[in-house]
C-alpha cells in the first residue's frame, strides 16, 4: 500500500539545501564522514561511490543520518539569502539569534551558549566539565561521539549498557553520577539509536543525582518528535537553577543540518564555564539569520514534526504487518528488529538504492532508520519486501 501524501500537502524540499552541505568538520566527525584534509579523498558518505557524483547522491534515498528531509523553511531559506550580504563581515548584525532563543525558550541570553551545530556544544561541554582522569557517565548505544570527546581531554567514559527492553538504565546511570571521579553526565533523550525516551519521572531521577560539579547534560536533538505523554523536556530544571545542561540542535526539526547551528540552555554559571571553552566565530552569519528565521517559524517546525510522526506510525505499522517489531521511538527514526543480523541487510539495502544506518553494537539484528518523505519511505517499505521474507 502507497503511503500517503500529507493531508497538509506535501512539504516542499529546500530547493537551496544542498547549498549547505558542506558542514564542519565538527559535523562530518559526528557522522564518521571524513573531515577532510589526507582523507578527503574518501567518500564524504559511507556507500557513495564517488566524492563528487552529485548526481549519484541525489538519486540515493538517504535514511542513514536521521536528516530532515524537507530541508529548512521557505522563510529560513530567505534569510540565508538575506545573511549572504554579510558574508564578507567579521562582526555585522546578526538577527538576535541568542536573545530569539532564550524568549523561546523562556529564559535570559545569559542562559544560552552557542555553537556550530550542537556536536560543538557538547564537544565545549567536555572541555568545560571533564579534568583528567574524570569520566563521563552515560549510557550505550547513545550517540557515542561525545564519549570521544573525552578521550580529547584524557577523561574517559564510563558506558552503562541499556536495559533488557532497550531502555536507558536510569538507576545505574544515577548511581554511576555520584562516583568521585564523575565529570558529568550525558544523556540522550530520546536517545539515538534506539528512539526511547528517559521519561519525566526518570529525568528527576537523574536531576537529584546532578550536582553543580557533576552536571547533567540531556541531549534533546530529537525532543520535537516526541508525542509521548511520558516525555518532558528537562528545560523546567534549567529555569528553576538546577545543574542541568539542555542541548538542542537545529539539525533535525529545522531542517538545517549543513547549516551547523547548535545551543545549550544551562544556568548562568555553567553557561558561564562552557563560554570559557567556546570559540567566537564558530557560527557563521548564515547559521545565524537561519537560526533566528527557524525560531520565528514554528509552523514550519510543526508541520514536519507532524508528518514525521505521522511516517513512523505508518511504517512501523507497516513493518508489523510483515511481522517485524519496531522499538517504540519517539525520534525522526525508528529501530526494526530484523531477527537476523543487520550488516547483510544494510549492504542489501545499498544495492536497492537505500542508504540506512550503520549497525549499533550490540543491537547487531536491529536497523536504524531515518524517516524520509513519503516517497522514499515507500522506496524503503519496497526494498524491505524485496530483502526481507515475511516473518
Ligand atoms: C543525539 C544527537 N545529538 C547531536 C547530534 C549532532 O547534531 P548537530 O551537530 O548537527 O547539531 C546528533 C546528530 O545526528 C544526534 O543524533
């Protein structure tokens, strides 16, 4: 069966997105692309042929970087437009993006930090909360890049693995909070790869282990897609003083991945501690005016929310009809168990045309996948059926 159109009507693609996919290195680390440099001449996309073949990556049906796949808003698109007349300016107005967020967000400027897409905040987080021979607590399958982010500071990180169910082990991540040698603790929620959410009665949990030497850092990259009465944003903690760490990214929701836009919303005196880490001139212009149209524009934001809910229900209902179980997700992606293991059917996948994502350790029988537009979800229901025999 067809997936259907939105009942808005389709949204329409960023027809200038491509523009910006260059991203920083910081992104293309994030994403275990190649940075440049002696690498550049490896694939920027892990199952592209070709570094330059636009062509060929335009054809490709990209489910493998939980990437929105509507690209920004018409009117952030006409402010990257706007901002390009600044483009040979050090400092120059930069629409406010600092103060739109915090009025967003219902806090003060000097409660936001930010950063070349939040891969940079939480890199700053590391610098800022880690000393030698600290740990970062957290869990395992997360998204695993801020875990390197220690070893840049001769820190490490303690990786508590997930429960049974998938779930994040609250209890043990609490307890692991208190240890002496804790640095801070990160959480992702909801996390990548599984989609599950720490619910609100478990991120108090973490926020009474939390302690202004040992803050908890929740990672909300996804928070915009979580429909679940059980979810909460951990912002409350941040405006009530608490040592709490928001980070939130414009990658997902707004569409502006290649842009690279980033923040964390934090008290004063940890924003304070980051800032003394942070770079000036990581954000460029364009991120900039991007970031504060994208906050002006919550229609927008709405409206992919919306339809990316409405594909995940779809799909995974489609999936389990074939006989293949998805864990509950409440992120741009879902996790289907194969009940076979992944790497086969991810090369499979790559023959179909379909770029999905990598294998999670030790989740090696389920697959990730980014939810597309209607037309390459239908193109990734087409090539499951062809890989996969009905269960
Ligand atoms: C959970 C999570 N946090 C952070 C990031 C980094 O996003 P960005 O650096 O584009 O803001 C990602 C990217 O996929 C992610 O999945």
């Amino acid at each position: 069966m067809p997936l259907d159109p939105s009942p808005s009507g389709p949204i329409p693609a960023g027809p200038s997105r491509r523009a910006f996919l260059g991203g920083a290195a910081a992104a293309t680390a994030a994403l275990g692309l190649s940075p440049g440099g002696a690498a550049a001449s490896k694939p920027r996309v892990p199952g592209l042929v070709s570094v330059s073949d636009e062509a060929e990556y335009d054809r490709l049906v990209k489910l493998c970087y939980n990437e929105n796949p509507y690209g920004p808003s018409e009117s952030v698109l006409r402010a990257l437009e706007h901002a390009t007349r600044y483009a040979n300016r050090y400092l120059c107005p930069d629409s406010g993006v600092l103060q739109a967020i915090a009025a967003h967000h219902g806090v003060a400027p000097e409660n936001v930090l930010l950063g070349a897409g939040s891969t940079e905040v939480l890199g700053i987080a590391a610098r800022a909360f880690l000393a030698e021979g600290q740990q970062i607590i957290g869990s395992t399958p997360t998204f695993e890049l801020v875990y390197q982010f220690a070893t840049g500071v001769q820190a490490a990180a303690h990786r508590l693995p997930l429960l049974g169910d998938y779930r994040q082990d609250v209890k043990a991540i609490a307890a692991a909070a208190r240890r002496p040698d804790a640095g801070f603790v990160y959480v992702c929620n909801p996390n990548n790869p599984t989609g599950l959410i720490v619910t609100r009665d478990e991120v108090a949990e973490l926020v009474d282990a939390a302690a202004s030497d040992t803050p908890l850092v929740i990672d909300e990259a996804y928070c915009d897609f979580a429909d679940s009465d059980a979810y909460r944003s951990a912002l409350p903690y941040v405006r009530s003083g608490e040592p709490v760490v928001v980070v939130r990214t414009f990658s997902k929701a707004y569409g502006m991945a290649g842009v690279r836009l980033g923040y964390a919303v934090a008290p004063p005196e940890l924003i304070e501690r980051m800032s003394r880490h942070a770079g000036d001139m990581s954000v460029s212009v364009l991120a900039r005016w991007a970031g504060a149209a994208a906050i002006a524009d919550q229609q927008a934001r709405q409206r992919v929310c919306e339809e990316t809910i409405r594909l995940r229900r779809e799909v995974t209902g489609e999936l389990r009809g074939l006989g293949y179980e998805s864990l509950d997700s409440q992120a741009s992606f879902f996790m289907v168990d194969l009940k076979r293991p992944v790497k086969p059917v991810i090369d499979a996948f790559r023959t179909e045309g379909v770029l999905v994502g990598r294998p999670f350790p030790p989740m090696l029988n389920h697959l990730r996948v980014s939810i597309g537009a209607p037309a390459e979800m239908q193109r990734f229901l087409d090539a499951f059926k062809k890989i996969l025999p009905a269960a």
